[in-house]
C-alpha cells in the first residue's frame, strides 16, 4: 500500500523551491538596480524646504535616487543630490545598526533591498558650486556668488524659517557671509534650500574638504518624491549658474 502522505510531500517541495527561487531572484534584481539604478530614502529634516519635506513627527517625503545621469558626467550647478557625508558631517551620527551582530547582519543584507537603511550618514542638498569654482556671499551681494556672478535662487524658502543678523549675514546670502571657497577638483559645494536651517557646506568650512563633498560620496540625483501621495512628482534641477 502505498504511503499517500509522502507523495504528497514530493509534489510539495518542487513549490517550496519554485517560491524560494522566484524570492532569491527578485531580491537579488533589487539589489542590482539598488547598486547601479538608484533607490529610495527618507528626507530627515527640513533643511531642503520647500522641496523636499521632512520634520518631526509627521509624515515625510520618500524619494527616489538614480545614479544613471552621472555615468560618464558629474553633477551640475542645481541638481539636488543624496550624499554620505564625510566625518565632519558625521559628528553626532549613530548607526542604524543593532549592537547585536546577527541582528546587524541581518539588517545589513536588507539594506541592499532597501529593507533597512545603508549604514551610513546619509544627506540630501542641492549642489551650487562644483570643481575649480569659487563660491562666496558678501555684504551686498544679491545673492550667492559662484566666479563672480549671482546664482538663481528662486526656489530657496522665503521668507526664512529664523531671523538674520544685518551685521554679520543677509537674506540674499541665507545667512552668515562666507568664503570665498574654492572647491577643489573631483568635490562639490552644496547648500540646503532652508538657508537658515541647514547645516551645509558653509557650516563644514572648516575641514579637510573646506565643508565640500567628494564626488565619490555621492549616491544619486534625487529624481522625484513618491509618498505621501499627496506631494508625488519631480525634483527640479533647475540651471542656477547663467
């Protein structure tokens, strides 16, 4: 007589298998256009209002990186980028990561599939001077200025979120005088569109990198916010140098 619960265990295994393969190549296709597509993040804070939204407490913005427009080019005057920062940005970050160490490998795999966030300090600014450029803000100027010359500024938040001193900084500049800076080659400069509420480049004047950012540490071009459904849509790269 034949053992009917054992065949019914052979015709089960061939599905077992089928899902956990279809599984292992769906996450291993995440992974990939993860590493050489783009992927998602969470805006943290306000420093990037009214472009991108973030704050305590509420719902903020996802977006959506791609990493395609810089192969074989780097990133522009205007584009808005997401960046690990280097160790000066670092001071006061804490890893993501469990001091568990099989919790934190596990957390560790799942960031490939954008499970669990990359264990790094990640920001997002947008890009105002690049290699070779000097960028400076002085008393009377109109704007900042990049090699002499005014950048477009019409998507900074205005009026500003905190009061600015006249004597040592103005609106136009979005805060304190600075520079002038001299980006070095293979870096960008990059400032928040919440002037008085970003701790950017300006604020990092002081390191190694003069507060500018490697190209090596950039990790995409934000392309779009994609929830709250609400706020769907494009992040403008708009061209901010004349």
């Amino acid at each position: 007589m034949k053992d009917n619960s054992a065949e019914s265990d052979k015709k089960q295994l061939p599905w077992i298998v089928e899902t956990l393969l279809i599984v292992a190549v769906v996450l291993a296709v995440v992974g990939l256009l993860q590493a050489f597509v783009g992927r998602q993040y969470v805006i943290p804070s306000s420093s990037m209002e009214p472009t991108l939204h973030g704050c305590e407490g509420c719902t903020n913005d996802r977006i959506l990186t791609e990493k395609i427009s810089y192969y074989g080019s780097d990133p522009e005057p205007g584009d808005v980028i997401v960046f690990e920062g280097t160790p000066s940005w670092n001071a006061g970050w804490e890893s993501p990561r469990s001091d568990n160490s099989v919790l934190a490998a596990i957390q560790e795999g799942l960031s490939y599939v954008s499970l669990a966030p990359p264990n790094e300090n990640n920001l997002v600014k947008r890009v105002v001077a690049t290699g070779g450029q000097t960028v400076e803000c002085q008393e009377g100027d109109p704007a900042v200025m990049v090699d002499g010359e005014p950048i477009d500024q019409s998507y900074v938040l205005s009026p500003p979120t905190y009061p600015i001193d006249p004597t040592t900084g103005s609106e136009a500049c979005g805060g304190q005088y600075f520079g002038p800076i001299t980006v070095p080659d293979e870096n960008v400069f990059v400032m928040g569109d919440n002037r008085t509420n970003s701790a950017d480049s300006r604020a990092h004047s002081f390191d190694e990198y003069q507060g500018t950012i490697p190209l090596d540490n950039v990790r995409g071009k934000v392309a779009l916010v994609f929830y709250p459904f609400s706020r769907i849509g494009g992040v403008d790269d708009p061209e901010i140098q004349g």
